[in-house]
C-alpha cells in the first residue's frame, strides 16, 4: 500500500478497475501503434502484423515530388507560426499578467476565442476574408490563419509560467535603473524561458497538425502536408499514408518530450 | 523617483499628477504589448464572423430576410443534419463517460509515478494529428480492414461488418478523438479530491463502494461537467471525423457548412449555419459558466 494513497482496499480489489482502465488505455493508443507496425509493411493489402516487411511506403514518401513539396510547405509555416505566436503570446500573456489593465474578461475572450469558435466557421471565414485580400493560396495567409489558432496556447502556457514567478523580481531591477525592456530580458525571461519553448513547440504542433482552416485556404503550390492527406484519404486508402502518419507520430513524441523537459527545468 | 516635498499641498498634488502620469504610461505599454495579438485575432476572427452574420441576412436576391434561417425548419434535409449531430454528439458523450470515467479515476488512485507513465497514453494520442488517428480508424474498419479479416479468418463471422463510412464508424473515430478531452479536466479534478474525507468516510463505516458512491463520486462532477460541455460543444462542430468515416451517409453540421459554402457557393445559407452552431456553442459554455462558475477551456491550459 502507498503512502500518498492510503486508503484500506488493497491493489487486489482494485483489480477490475485497473483492467477496465487498461483496456481503455489500449482502445486510445493501439490506433498509433497499428498504424506504426503496418508503416512497415511491404504488402499494399492490409494485414495485421504484416508477413513482410519493407520501406517501401516511406520510398514512396520521400520520392514523390508531391508529399515532399507539401512537407517543406508544413514545415515552413509551422516554424514560422511557432516565431510569431511566441512573440506576440508572450507580450500579450506579460500584460496579461500584468492584471492593470481594464476589461481583462473581455481581452481573455479575445485572446482564447479560437479555442472556442467552432473551428470550421474560422475555416469558412478566413477563406471569406482571404478572397477579398489576396491571402488564400499563400504562405502568408496560412500564417497568420494558424498564428491565430496558436495564440491561445502560448498565452495559456507562458501565464502559466508567469503566475510561479515573483514579479517583484523586476520591479526590484528597474527600481534599480534597468529599463522596461532589459529588465523583462535579463531578470524575467530566463526565469520563464521553459515555458515559453514550450508553449512554442505548441504553437509549432499546432499548425503542423492543423486540417480545416487549411483545407479552406491553402492549395496549389501551398497545398500543406494536412490538405493532401485529406484529399488522399478521401479518395483511397494509400499506405504511404501510413508512412506519413508515423512521420508525424514520432514528432509529436519528439516534440511533446522536448516540451516535458523544458517543464521540469522550471 | 522624482523628489517631491510631502510637507505641502502643492507638492503633494504634483507627486500625484506624476504618479498618475506614471501609471497611464504604464498601462499604455501593456496595451502596446497586447495589441498585435488582439488586433491579429479581431482581423481574422471576429471581423470575418461578423461578416457573414451580416451576410445570413439576406437572401439570394439581396433583400434583408430571414429565409437562410427559415429553410433550418422547413426542409427536411436541414432538420435531418441537426439530428444526425446530436444524435452523434450525445452518442460519443456518453461514450466518453462510460471511457472516460473509470480510466480518469484509475489515473487520481494511482501513485504519482505510475499516474505519470499512464497519462502518456492519454497525452500522446491528444497531440497526435486528428488526420492521422481518423487514418488509423478507417484501416482497422474498414470493410477489408483489420476488424473484418481477423474476425472472418476467426470464422465468427461470414461477411465483413460494416463498422467503417457508417454511423458506428463517425462515434468509434470521434469518441477516441473526444475521450482526452474528458480525462484530462476530470483527472485534475479528482486530484484535488481530499483522500482525508474518504478515509474518514471508511473509517465511519461505510464500504469502499457507498465511500465511493456518497463521497468521491459527488465531488467529482464538476470536473466530469467540464469534461461533458467541453466534448459536447466540439463534437457539435466537427469536421474531419464525420467528413473521412461517414461514407457521405453521416452528414454532420460541419459538413453541411462546407458543403453549403464550398460546393454550392450559397454563402448566406453557410454563413446562417456556422451563426447557429457559434450561438448554440455559446449558449452551452455560458449556461456551464454560469452553473459552475468555471471555464470549461481550462482542458487547454492542463495539456
């Protein structure tokens, strides 16, 4: 019997319960698994486990022109998404924090809106907006579409960080003469760098992972990875998508890990 | 600071004046931080919302008129997509509890360690790509997909189930999606549950199932309400699920959306859809607020 949980029933009658949480454990992670193992499969039928193994699914990944052009488009917006939400997160959670402001309710709501509003009316809507200022088809639009979706994230984490830090700490370096700005740098940031990677990761993830509003407002030459993986779904089932999907997995994993190391530096 | 004479009036009215100048640079400096974030979301979601508000009032010949909102009752094709997604809603709702529940209460008995290794199994699969998990439904599904070879190679049964592009197949895929949205608000509740008032409970002579029943399960409703509202309201607007496993059978309210705007680029009708399903999201996040006092978004800010 543990200490922290002492209550007088053993591991013994708890039994059922961890059998019941087990299987739900596997219904939510044997999908991945699956999908891993049948990556590797050199038959194009579905077979689980398969008999033979192969790469040639990720060949078929790296080699087509198309998977691989939209990659480098997920890529790049995903970094940049990660550069902007991060800046104007962090600015805009420091404020928030600051608690001085008035209608600090409303500017929550604004903030955390997209979290909220259903994501396939910002998807119509953005497309609406983009048809009118040239933003649809273009790596700028779908940066600024996805930053909006990864703002909330980067603010909800950095004031996360923010509320463990003493604030005095940087009243106590301007009263001494350093500026607004090289007293955020130099006293609070470092104390709250952990959680600002972390809510960049986030933000990165986020658009990576991203399918509607991408679907609406990406195409052509900036067609992401999500919208051709949709598209291809929804005609066939190709097992290079299978591939592709155990790509995107293993970053998560990396990324999620990353961000749980910074955590514990906190 | 600047040096002020406290001792007369004057110079007490000038420190105030430079105080409040103080404060009101100070609060302009906060609002010049904010302000990028908060005019990026007003450009790009609130101004094109409005929009199409304005827009789902008038009808295709542009006179002001309530006919985008009329047709939602009047034909039947619209009435049968809002049952389809309630119907759908409160089905992977429930499923969510009947998952969610047990495994979430497992999780807050397990010792710190433990609880932290089979949380990953809860975490991994809500930061895995929604496309990637649909995927992975849809291969095991399917009519020639893993369920139906193993079972007909087992000889249970003849002919492949039809499990996938089905109403079974849209619940399966979105309540694996849905299910981390439950646990994890009700995991941090349960935490926060005194282990000292269920020891007293047993200690006063009740069975671990009454202490379970009397005490533990009480406290943990306002976590499972938060999980309930926050998995209901998102399932109300889902796309990808429906759209990948409904075999064009299952046409939930997302769909319609885009079908409605993309296919037959009727705007006003879309735009009159996506203003119901915000009032409906709305309305149900307002009235939890409203009956708990909490956020039901907080889900976000424990991943």
């Amino acid at each position: 019997m543990s200490m922290e949980n002492s209550l007088p029933i053993s591991h013994r009658q708890r039994l059922w319960l961890y059998a019941l949480g087990g299987l739900v454990m596997l219904f939510l992670i044997a999908p991945s698994v699956i999908i891993v193992i049948m990556s590797f499969s050199a038959s194009s039928l579905l077979q689980f486990p398969p008999r033979e193994w192969s790469l040639r699914w990720y060949e078929s990944y790296f080699g087509s022109l198309e998977w691989r052009d939209a990659t480098i488009v997920s890529v790049k917006v995903a970094v940049m998404t990660a550069i902007v939400a991060t800046l104007l997160g962090t600015a805009a959670a420091y404020a928030v924090n600051a608690r001085t402001l008035r209608l600090t309710g409303a500017i929550n709501a604004l903030l955390t809106a997209s979290l909220i509003i259903p994501v396939i009316l910002i998807g119509i809507g953005t497309f609406f907006l983009y048809a009118r200022v040239g933003l649809n088809n273009t790596l700028t639009g779908l940066v600024i579409a996805h930053t909006v979706q990864a703002l909330p994230l980067v603010v909800l984490t950095v004031l996360s960080g923010l509320r463990s830090y003493d604030m005095n700490q940087e009243m106590v370096a301007r009263s001494l003469g350093a500026g607004r700005f090289s007293a955020f740098f130099q006293v609070t940031m470092p104390q709250i760098r952990f959680s600002i990677v972390s809510g960049a990761l986030f933000a990165f993830i986020t658009s990576f992972d991203e399918v509607v509003v991408s679907l609406f407002i990406s195409g052509g030459e900036t067609t992401t990875l999500t919208r051709r993986m949709f598209n291809a779904l929804r005609d066939q089932i190709d097992p290079t998508i299978a591939a592709i999907s155990t790509c995107l997995i293993v970053l998560s994993i990396v990324l999620l890990s990353a961000a749980q190391l910074f955590g514990r530096g906190r | 600071m600047r040096s002020a004479r406290l001792h007369d009036g004057a110079g007490a009215t000038l420190n105030a004046d430079a105080l409040r100048a103080d404060a009101r640079r100070e609060s302009f400096g906060l609002l010049a931080l904010l302000s990028p974030g908060l005019l990026l979301v007003f450009a790009v979601i609130i101004v094109p919302i409005g929009w199409l508000f304005w827009l789902s009032l008038f009808d295709e010949a542009g006179q002001l008129s309530a006919a985008n909102y009329a047709r939602f009752f009047e034909q039947a094709s619209y009435i049968k997509t809002f049952v389809t997604t309630f119907k759908v809603a409160f089905t992977v709702t429930g499923a969510c509890i009947v998952l969610g529940y047990p495994l979430a209460y497992m999780l807050s008995q397990l010792p710190r360690r433990a609880a932290g290794v089979c949380l990953i199994f809860v975490i991994l699969p809500f930061w895995t790509s929604v496309l990637v998990r649909t995927y992975a439904w849809l291969v095991i599904l399917q009519r020639k997909g893993l369920v139906n070879t193993w079972l007909m190679d087992l000889g249970v049964i003849a002919q492949p189930l039809s499990l996938a592009n089905n109403f079974a197949g849209v619940v399966i895929g979105m309540t694996h999606i849905m299910l981390p949205f439950l646990v994890l608000p009700l995991y941090a509740s349960m935490k926060t549950i005194d282990v000292d008032c269920l020891r007293a409970g047993m200690n006063l002579g009740a069975s671990p199932a009454a202490t379970f029943r009397q005490i533990f399960l009480p406290l943990s409703l306002p976590g499972l309400a938060s999980g309930v509202v926050i998995v209901f309201v998102l399932c109300l607007g889902f796309f990808v699920t429906p759209a990948l496993m409904g075999g064009g059978k299952v046409i939930m309210w997302a769909m319609r959306m885009e079908q409605t705007t993309s296919l037959y680029s009727n705007w006003g009708a879309g735009a009159a859809l996506g203003v119901v399903l915000l009032a409906v999201t709305l309305a149900l996040l307002g009235l939890f607020q409203w009956l708990l006092g909490a956020r039901a978004t907080g889900v976000w800010s424990q991943r």
